[in-house]
C-alpha cells in the first residue's frame, strides 16, 4: 500500500502528538477553496465505491479515532454522504457488553470487519480496549503491550484476507475541544450530545495522549498505517482524509467484472 500524505506516520516512527500541529491546513487558502475540492472526491469515491462493490475482490477498512469532538461523526456524513449505504457499514466500538467482556477482545471487531465488496467504518475501534483501560489503570502496562501486539497480528491478517486498512487520528487540540463543548452547550438543539462521561474524561487529557503517543508509534504498518489529520479546522480534515481513501482506491485500478450474459443477444 503506497499513499503520499504529509500526514503518514511511517512505520515504527517516534510518535509525539505535541509535535504536530492541529490547526495545519496545508497549502489551501480558504474553506471556500476547499469545498469544491472536497465535492471531486466525494463524486470520485461515489464512482470508485461502485467498482469496488461489483469487483468483491478486496474490502477496505476504516478506522477513526480521536478525542471527544474531534469530529468522527462528522467525518462520515461529509466524506460518504453520497456513497451508495448498501455498499458501506459503520460500527461503534463502546463499553463492551456482558457477553463481549467474557471473549477475547477482539471478538466484537472481528464480527464488524467488512466482507469484499464493501467498505467498513469504524467510529472508535479496537483501539478503545488499549486507550480507556489503560488511562484508568483497569489493565498493566505488559497487558497494553500485549493487546497492542494482538492488534498489529490481527491487522496483519486481515490485510493476509484482502482487507485494506486506513486507520485516522483526528488531532484536534484541548482548546479546540473547548470550543466545541462550548457550542454545544450554548446550542440546545446539541444537549443531546453531552454526556458525564465525556466531562469527566477532559481531566485524563494527558494520559489519553500518551496513550495514543504509544497506539500510533507501535501500530502504523505499511499494510495498516495510521494518518495523523489536523482537525481544529473541520473542512481540511475532511479533504486532508477524502485525498488518501481516493488515492488508494484509484490506485487499486479496480474494473468492472465482466457480464455472465451476451447483452447482445437479450431481446425484451
């Protein structure tokens, strides 16, 4: 998997998220600039999706993560909202369910992960059992190595099965965050939006960044890389994010299959 981004993290690089900006908008001007931008893409990921979905022959898995606000949802509806639904899925990763907690951690995902023909959004992932676990100390240090080594086997196989896997960690910064929050607690009609949890989880702010400092450092593979994207400025991380799932469906250089029928000879 070859992909030009200013956003890749190579594999085994030295992560430090403090180190990269996230309000970078690249070489583009404006929002204006980039609307139309962002509609190329979408047209070509709506043509791309097609040829993809008819071929069966690889499947593409999505992964986004990032802290509260960073814009996942958001990332989805503006990226797909013309991508036929019957040929792309989104799954949620939140607290495990009874039944979930009594199997390996990776049993819920495995189930999730798309079949050839369609693409897989993740908004949160198996990365959520390394991050909360962690930063609250409901699991040591050696077993954060150990998922974190189950994770890059399991992405192994699954790239082994023809899954192509991108994986996006929307960088946002805590006052960014702040801002966000703020909105929607100025806005009534985004009350639904606010939880405890998440105000309570703004105290574990550093832990979580380190966290994620190690999640990206130990898990960005050439088969399976991780694209740190800015994200305080909501309409570059969706073009900055669009730009790499069209380069690589293009690159697939992906057909149609041919017909099982001689058209010519059809007479209705």
């Amino acid at each position: 998997m070859k992909i030009n981004s200013p956003h890749l993290i190579k594999p085994h690089a030295k992560v430090r998220l403090d180190k990269i900006s996230s309000s970078d908008i690249g070489d583009y001007n404006s929002e204006e600039a980039a609307k139309a931008i962002l509609a190329n893409h979408c047209d070509a990921l709506d043509h791309l999706q097609d040829v993809f979905y008819a071929s069966q022959s690889r499947a593409l898995l999505i992964v986004l993560q990032g802290m509260d606000t960073a814009g996942k949802d958001g990332t989805i509806s503006h990226i797909f909202s013309g991508v036929n639904p019957q040929g792309c899925d989104v799954a949620a990763f939140k607290v495990p369910t009874p039944l979930e907690a009594r199997h390996d951690f990776l049993w819920r995902v495995h189930a999730q992960v798309p079949p050839r023909g369609m693409i897989g959004i993740f908004n949160r992932s198996h990365y959520e059992d390394v991050l909360s676990p962690r930063v609250h100390k409901l699991i040591s240090g050696k077993v954060v190595k150990s998922r974190l080594d189950d994770i890059n086997e399991f992405e192994d196989f699954l790239a082994d099965n023809d899954v192509l896997i991108l994986k996006f960690y929307l960088h946002i910064s805590r006052e960014e965050q702040t801002r966000r929050l703020q909105a929607r607690i100025d806005n009534k009609k985004k009350h639904w939006k606010l939880s405890d949890a998440d105000l309570k989880e703004r105290r574990f702010w550093p832990d979580y960044i380190d966290a994620y400092n190690d999640i990206l450092s130990s898990t960005s593979r050439k088969h399976a890389p991780w694209f740190v994207i800015p994200s305080d400025h909501k309409w570059y991380r969706n073009i900055a994010i669009s730009s790499v799932i069209v380069d690589l469906m293009q690159g697939l250089k992906l057909k149609f299959p041919q017909p099982t029928l001689d058209v010519s000879k059809i007479k209705l």
